[in-house]
C-alpha cells in the first residue's frame, strides 16, 4: 500500500504569526502538526524568563495561542502535535498545556523530551584533554554560560510517538527533527536506513521556516500572490523517501521548484555533508519538480553515518550592548547623518575617558536608505532621507548608559533636519554571545516521559562517519548542460537576471545559495560566478574565506562566507545581524553575458528585475 503521511509546518520561529496552526488544522490535510519554535537568542531569553519565573522558560504562545486555538480540533481529527517549544523548560511547556487541556475538558496524551540540557557537564569539560574549542573561532570555553543545550536528534521524539503521544515536547533539537521523528515512527525507519533519514531531514528542513517553503523570501516576491493569506507549508510524504511540498487549498504564497530550492539550500553549509545528529545529508542529487499546481515533487537524498558528536549551542554574557537611530532629512542627508554618528562616538569616547570607563569594545555606525550594507557598490547616496543606526558594546552598563543619553542631542546641536529621537533612550541590554562546540554522544542520555514514566530511548553510539566536513564536490561532478552560443558582443546584467538566491545565517558565517534561472546558464554562473570574486564582491562584509560547493541536482551552487555576520546574530551590532540581506546583495553582481542570450534571459526572467542601467 503507497502510504502517505502528512505533515504540516506551523512555525518557523518564535514570534511567527499565529495563523500557520487554525490555517493547517482547518484545511483537513493534515496528519501531524509541527512547530519550530528555537534559535540560539530564544533559548537564552527562556532561560532569563526562567530565572524570574521558574515555571517559565518555554515557548508560552505555543499554549496560550497555538494550541489554544486549535486543541479541540487537533484532538477531534486525531492530529498528532510534535514542538520544540519547550525551551529550557519542556516540563512546565508540558504543565501549562495539561492545565489548557484540563479547561477545555481534554483528556490528552503529552509526551517531554529532555536530556538537551548539559549544563552539568560544564565542570568536567573545562578539564577536558584536549580542551573545548569554539567550532568556528577555536575559543576556550567561556568561564559564566548562562545556557548549554546539545542539539538532539529525531529518535527520542519516535520513541515518543512510538508510546502512544498525541503531543510531544522537546526542548533543543535539531529543526527539522520534529519531522524526522513522525517518519521514523510512521514508517519504522532504522537508525541505519541513513538514505530515508537523508530524505525525512530534508523534509523537515523544507518545512522548518514556515512559509519560506510556500513564497515566502522568494527571489521573485513581485509573482507571490495573497501575502496576507499565505499559505504554511505540507509535505505528504511516502515510506521510501519521496515527498511533495504543497499547502492549504485556497491559500496565497505559491509552490515551484524555485521556491522550493531556495529552501533547500538555506543554512545548510556543504550541501553534500550537511551535518545533523541522525544523519550525515547529501542533498547535491536531490532532484525537484513540478508535480501539479502548488505541488512540488522532491527526492533524491543521500545519507551516511551521522558523526560521534552532538552539536552544543551555549550562550554566554560578554558585557553589554546599546543601539539607536535618528532620521536625517533634507539635502545631503547621508554626509549629515554620517557626520553626525561620528560626532556622537566621538563625544562619548571623550566622556569615557573622563569617567574611567576605557574605550568601546565595539562600534557600529550605519545610515539605512543610503544602502549602507552594499559597501562600495551603493547606489542610493543621495536620498534627502536617512536614517542613522549606531550601535555599541561595552564592558559596563554605565557606559551605554551615557551614551544612550547623549543621543536625542543631536536633534538641536547639529544637522538641520535631525528627528525621530521620540521614542526616548535606548535601553541597554546584555551582550549575549554564542559558543558552538561538539560533544561526544556518549555523554548526552535523552529522556522521554509520558504520565510520569520513563521510556527508554536507546543511547547514542557506535562507529560513525569522520567528523570533519568533507571536501566540496569537484566541478567534474556537475551536470554539464552546454550554453547556447552567443557571439562576441556582450552585455552586462546582473545575477538577478540569471538566478534566485536566498540567505542565512550560522553563527559567524553567511550561507547563500544560488540557483540557476535555466541549466544552460549554469556552466556562464560556473564560470563568473567564483569565490574568488564573490569574496571580492562582499568584502565589505566578509573578513574569511569564502567556499563554493555545486548542487548539481537542482543546477545550483552553495557559497559558505566564514567571518561574515560581525560576529554572528547575538553579538553583531549590524542591522542584518542574520546576513538576510546578502543574497539580495549577491544578486547585484554584474555578470557578463552575449547578445544572444537575451530571449532565453526574457523568456525565464521578469522584465522589471532588471537593475538600472542593466
């Protein structure tokens, strides 16, 4: 029998709207329901909320909103329900919806994972030979963390499942292993079936950002119809691995392999060793097509032996932080809001010093309208409005302080046309750094509780692949389409015109995939588009190497740019923090192609995606 289980996708974040569950539970196709709820940042604000109230330390609207609107129907349809929204906390996530269910008179079946938390751990590693070392900048172990959670896998969550839970509740996993885990359990995938754990990851990574899967942060946002009723993203997926993405009947967003691709490439690093704790991914010869309207065919995924490691995420305070802005209107906005950034660092460098206080630990001065994150290839220095963005880091909070005072000033000392200083001082808030590092499994014991009993969940171990990433694929390796001739006279046009982008963050570094408008542009993108000269285009930005790695499956490339986000989302003082922005920069680079590429170019591209003077 040709079973198809299907999930939907309700959250991509904490803070995603609150539409994506009644939006899937009411649209009578679905299965399971699954959230994502955790990022490095929300797990240290759970874990501060935790400290001022120990029942705290969840994801509280996953209760109060999501299930709250949807309890009684997900129950009446047998809807199964797999959340990462416990937090540091998943047992009182677990409470609070028992409370909920208790209200509305539901009897319900809730199953915790946790075992994430290795904070206990901390004494032993710190006298560990050879010592922890950050993944990306090889620091020592901070000596005050203020959380440490290994990112779990999909097996507890289907031994969860396997014991008759109608909603499971983990703390820290990997994304895409709220997914994982329902196919395991649906269709007795094994710990060593590491092709269908490849193809159930990607499935879950499709889904795990919401709509990004359905039109969302799609490259063509101008062909994305209905935003305000967009659709949240299904896979209906089959025992040996297949899936189609769709959504809801009736609902806006669109679903095309483009799309579809944008996803698969977001934040996966080396797409042909994308690292999760079940499975080592290889994604180069996933393949994906059109399959209907709003359908989309996936398939082609690859796994070997997941590494002998967990990924840790801990979070650690390093000061202190501060950011403000004031909007500059008139003639020369930009040289007036520059000027006037600078004054300011420079008058309270000066009052610093009078204070005893020392220097800034970082600085960060932006004007957002004047494309300040383009570097040298912005365009827009005139604009007669501006808005200036500073922001700081400091050892002491009574520093920023000072600073934050100093601000609203500059509305009556300095440029004409200085405002929007209304909204009072800047609050000055704890730097919250990231530390990554790997651990070795054997140490990290996951737990499942349904009822107050224990189920066992098999520990993990074994022999398993190398940990170090491997090489990218060789050119050679690449479908080799040939480019249509084009004679000796060229044009220049930018990337837009010849592929879609999407990018993401990982700590420190950028991730931004690229995907060819059409195969035969791909040996022109091959041949131009080099990490050579991605590296010089986004120099301004990316102080560390810049790697390209070929996805020949959907004729895209993967560019990995180490040293990139200003130190990554928490610590970074830039406007985009996340490196969101840098694939629509990429886009930018001029690229030269002949004449006679034009009706190909005209055929598969909108016309109004040209830049100017293209």
């Amino acid at each position: 029998m040709n079973r198809v289980v299907r999930i939907g996708g309700a959250s991509g974040f904490w803070g995603d709207s609150s539409v994506g569950a009644p939006q899937l539970v009411a649209s009578g196709q679905i299965d399971y329901l699954v959230f994502d709820y955790l990022a490095e940042l929300t797990m240290s604000i759970l874990a501060g909320a935790r400290l001022k109230k120990p029942e705290l330390g969840y994801a509280t609207d996953f209760v109060s909103v999501a299930m709250k609107a949807v309890l009684k129907d997900v129950v009446q349809q047998g809807i199964r329900v797999v959340s990462n929204a416990g937090g540091v906390n998943p047992q009182g996530c677990a409470d609070a919806l028992a409370a909920l269910a208790s209200e509305q008179g539901i009897a319900l079946k809730i199953a915790v994972v946790s075992g994430d938390d290795v904070s206990p751990l901390l004494p032993q590693l710190r006298q560990q030979q050879p010592p922890v070392r950050e993944l990306q900048s090889g620091a020592p172990l901070p000596e005050r963390v203020l959380t440490a959670n290994a990112y779990l896998g999909a097996r507890p969550i289907q031994a969860a499942l396997d014991a008759g839970a109608q909603v499971v509740i983990t703390g820290r996993c990997v994304d895409s292993a709220v997914t994982l885990g329902v196919l395991m359990h649906e269709f007795g995938w094994q710990p060593g079936d590491h092709d269908l754990l490849a193809a159930g990851s990607l499935a879950g990574h499709i889904i795990e950002c919401g709509c990004q899967a359905t039109g969302g942060l799609h490259t063509d946002w101008d062909t994305v119809p209905d935003w305000p009723n967009i659709g949240y993203p299904i896979v209906e997926c089959h025992a040996d691995g297949r899936f189609v993405v769709t959504k809801p009947a009736g609902t806006g967003g669109k679903v095309t392999p483009a799309v579809v691709g944008e996803q698969m490439l977001y934040e996966i690093g080396d797409p042909s060793a994308y690292l999760l704790p079940d499975v080592v991914a290889d994604f180069t010869q996933v393949r994906i097509e059109q399959a209907g309207e709003h359908r989309v065919r996936v398939h082609g995924a690859r796994g070997r032996p997941p590494t002998a490691s967990y990924k840790v995420c801990a979070t650690y305070v390093d000061g202190f932080k501060a950011a403000s802005q004031l909007t500059i209107v008139g003639f020369d906005a930009v040289a007036k809001a520059q000027r006037t950034g600078e004054a300011i660092l420079a008058r309270t460098s000066t009052l610093f010093a009078q204070h005893g206080f020392g220097p800034y630990s970082g600085t960060q001065l932006e004007v957002l309208g004047a494309e300040s994150c383009y570097g040298p290839h912005a365009r827009a220095t005139q604009t007669r409005e501006a808005v200036l963005r500073i922001a700081v880091t400091h050892s002491r909070k009574e520093a920023l302080e000072l600073f934050a005072r100093e601000v609203a000033p500059a509305g009556t000392s300095w440029a004409p046309g200085t405002t929007g200083a209304g909204g009072g001082r800047s609050p000055v808030s704890p730097s919250i750094r990231q530390y990554a590092f790997l651990l070795d499994k054997s140490k990290v014991e996951a737990s499942v509780e349904i009822d107050g009993q224990r189920i066992e969940v098999p520990r993990e171990a074994g022999p398993v692949a190398c940990e170090e990433t491997p090489s990218p694929m060789p050119p050679a390796g690449i479908n080799k389409p040939q480019p249509a001739s084009f004679d000796a006279d060229t044009i220049e046009v930018p990337l837009i015109r010849l592929a879609w982008a999407r990018s993401g963050d990982k700590g420190d570094t950028s991730n931004i995939g690229v995907i060819a408008r059409h195969p035969a542009l791909l040996p022109l993108l091959r041949e131009q588009l080099t990490e050579a000269r991605v590296a010089e285009w986004l120099a301004h930005l990316v102080k560390g190497p810049v790697t390209r790695y070929e996805v020949p499956g959907i004729g895209a490339f993967n560019f990995v740019c180490e040293q990139a986000l200003g130190g990554g989302g928490m610590a970074s003082l830039r406007n985009d923090a996340l490196g969101k922005g840098m694939g629509q920069i990429l886009l930018a680079m001029p690229m030269r192609v002949g004449a006679e590429w034009l009706a190909l170019l005209e055929a598969n591209v909108p016309a109004d995606h040209a830049a100017p003077g293209a």
